[in-house]
C-alpha cells in the first residue's frame, strides 16, 4: 500500500519508544548540577531540546543487524547534549534572540553564560563516554566536534557573504549539520552490529546533508508559526544558503544589486527581506535546493540497501521521507 502522506516522527520513532524515554532520562542524569546557576540553565535548557532526531537514529542504527545495547542510550543523551551544546554557542555567535519559538539563553542570561553552558554540557558529554569506557566513540564525536567548530569558523571568517559558493555551503553543512548526524548513525552501530558502522554512518552523511538544505529552504518557504523562527531570518542575518547561491548565479543587473542592497544593509525590514525572497523564486533558486537535498535523499537510500531487513531498518528508510517533507 501506497503511502499518501509524509511519514511522521513519531511513527519513525515508534519502534524505539521505549529506549528514547531511557534517553531522557540519561540527559537529565547526565547534567545534573548542585550549582544552582548552572542547574537553572540546565531546566531551561532541557525545555528546549527538540524533537531527538539525532538519538532516534542513533538507536535505530543501534537495532539494524540485531545487536542492540544499552550502551547506546547513554550514547544517544550524549549526541544530543552535543547537539544542544551546538546550539547555545551558535545562538550566542549570531545574537539570536529565538530558538524554537522560546528565547535563547543569550537573550534571558547573557552570552557568558551561554558560551559557559555550551562548554558544560560538552564536558559534560565527554565525561559521561569516558564512564561507560568507551575510547572510539570518543574520537567519533569529538570529530563531530571539531568539524562543527571549523564550519563555524568558515561562516564567520568569509569576508564577502555573496562570493560564498556552492562548493563552500557544501563544505559548511558537511561540518556543521552532517557530521553529527553521521556520528549519531555510527555511534549506533559501534555498540551493536559493528560491521554496519560505515553504511550507516554514509547514511547518516547524506541524510545531513538534506536535512540542512530542507532547514535552508524553510527559511524561505515557512512563517513563524512552522519554525518557531522568523521567516526570512537567514537573510535577516545575511546568510547565504544554497536556495540565495543558486538565484544568484542567474541574477544580473538590478536583481542582484537588490540582493546587493540588502546585505549592505546592518537591518534589512521585511519589505527589503520579502523582495528578495521573491527574487530567490523568481530565478528558481528553491526548485534548484529542492532537486539537490531529493539528490542527497536518493543516496541515502542508496546506503541502505543490502542492510538486514527488519522494522528499525524500515524506520531508518521511512526517515529519508520525513526529513525531506518536514514543515519545521
């Protein structure tokens, strides 16, 4: 039977439900703190996380080939911490004031104590691996990590936002998006059938990928109320993302002095924003990051297959789905 609607996260997650509530609890035990200061944050924090992609395919992966471990609960609260460590220092980095519809921890403490939580809870993840004894996952995330720190560092040392290419967005979302979303699929597979760990961590490579252009294209595409961010906010903040790089290459004269204004512009209103959007369209910017993140999505698939059959594989395919329709 033909499916008529996206697949949902929670249908995804089904098959581990269980597991992803262990995890859960493994971040809060993880991060627990008698400093109230850095416990208050913690809460906030822990309010925020999202919806735990990046453990649900890490237990997923976990459960392809039979071998699963609870070792991989622990694993799956420590990417996430990761991830979230990720966020905070980013937020603090772009000045954010928004972060899934709830104010960053910049906005509400201050960007001392964002750096400091986002140093926390790397520590913090670090300690909690060294615990369980484990050595190569150790050197898978803290990969992860420093890939992550190299793309930040890219973004924020290009001197001209509107010569960045595409050959550059994709080193970018390789370090900042990919890397731990590939990390999470091999660290599943570390601690349970360890002859899967490079299909899937190629899996988890190119299902980055497309999950950071499909984030990209509902910058353009998605309001408020989806993304719990302000539509647009890429621009307002004079990113340039693969739909922008895209229309740019087939913009000349007056549409691409209007991209031009607007990055020249400290804060672009929503008039200036809109326009700009609609240049973006007009030149088939958004038809073009589509086709790129459905490509990305085809060799994901791709790195399945041969893989043994069963519901997590089933879930890990279903998820290709999910993140290439997501609305947020």
């Amino acid at each position: 039977m033909l499916r008529t609607a996206p697949p949902k996260l929670s249908e995804i997650q089904s098959p581990v439900g269980a597991r992803l509530d262990t995890v859960i609890e493994e971040l809060r035990r993880i991060v627990v703190a008698d400093f109230e200061p850095i416990a208050e944050v913690n809460e906030y924090l822990l309010q925020m996380r999202g919806k735990l992609f990046r453990p649900t395919l890490l237990l997923l992966c976990n459960e392809v080939g039979g071998r699963p471990s609870s070792d991989a609960e622990t694993l799956g609260a420590v990417t996430e911490l990761v991830h979230l460590a990720t966020l905070v220092h980013d937020d603090a980095v772009d000045h954010s004031v928004l972060r899934r519809g709830m104010p960053t921890v910049n906005t509400l403490w201050s960007h001392q104590v964002a750096i400091i939580m986002g140093d926390y809870f790397y520590s913090r993840s670090i300690s909690e691996i060294t615990r369980l004894g484990l050595i190569e996952p150790i050197r898978v995330l803290a990969g992860a990590a420093n890939a992550m720190t190299v793309g930040e560092m890219r973004q924020l040392t290009a001197h001209d936002a509107l010569d960045f290419d595409e050959a550059a967005y994709t080193r970018l979302i390789e370090c900042k998006t990919a890397s731990l979303i590939s990390s999470a699929c091999e660290l599943g597979a570390l601690v349970g059938d360890v002859e899967l760990r490079k299909p899937l961590a190629g899996f988890g490579h190119h299902l980055g990928m497309a999950f950071q252009i499909v984030d990209d294209l509902l910058d353009y595409t998605a309001d408020e109320a989806d993304t719990g961010k302000p539509s647009g906010l890429d621009l307002r903040e004079h990113k340039v993302t693969l739909p922008l790089i895209a229309a740019l290459a087939r913009m000349d004269g007056s549409d691409r002095r209007a991209v031009e204004d607007l990055f020249d512009d400290p804060e672009p209103d929503d008039e200036r924003i809109g326009e700009v959007v609609s240049l973006v369209i007009d030149h088939g910017g958004l038809e073009y990051a589509r086709e790129q993140a459905v490509d990305y999505a085809g060799r994901a698939a791709e790195a399945l297959e041969g893989l043994p059959q069963g519901p997590a594989l089933d879930a890990l395919r279903e998820s290709i789905g999910y993140v290439i329709e997501r609305r947020r």
